[in-house]
C-alpha cells in the first residue's frame, strides 16, 4: 500500500550529494486515523481508510459523523482510501 495524506506546509530547498539545488515541498504527514479496515469478503477489495486534520463537527454531514463516531474518533477534514 503505497500514500501519503497529509497538508502541505511550504516550501523549501535542499543541495543533493552533487550539490545541484532542489526544491523540496514541506508535508505535514500526521498525526493519521484509521476509520475503516474493509476486507475482500464484505466489500470486495482490500483497503485501509485513513482520515486526517481536525475539522469542526458543524462543517461535517451527519452521515460522516456517524462514520467518524463508530471508529472512535473526531470529525476529520479529510478521508482517503488507500487499496492494497
């Protein structure tokens, strides 16, 4: 399973062992939840639902607070699935 979620901060530079110059972006890769382990027998496929970022429960739908509630964890401002 191949990802990464998360928020970009900025960005920045770095030299490589050569000492060409490159950009490099800034990520803010954590902390992440997972909200949903769904298995090939269920769903059909292998998967791992990660959220990630606070978000105010207001500016969440009901269904997505449900969600959120049954995996023991606040409302989140964004939801990926990441497949294996």
């Amino acid at each position: 399973m191949k990802g990464i979620i998360g928020k970009k901060i900025g960005m920045t530079s770095a030299h490589d062992k050569n000492g060409k110059y490159v950009a490099c972006t800034v990520v803010e890769a954590g902390p992440c939840v997972v909200t949903q382990v769904k298995v090939q027998d269920q769903h059909g496929y292998n998967a791992l639902q990660f959220a990630f970022g606070e978000a105010k429960e207001k500016h969440t739908s009901k269904s997505l607070l449900g969600h959120f509630e049954k995996a023991g964890t606040s409302s989140k401002k964004k939801v990926v699935e990441f497949r294996d």
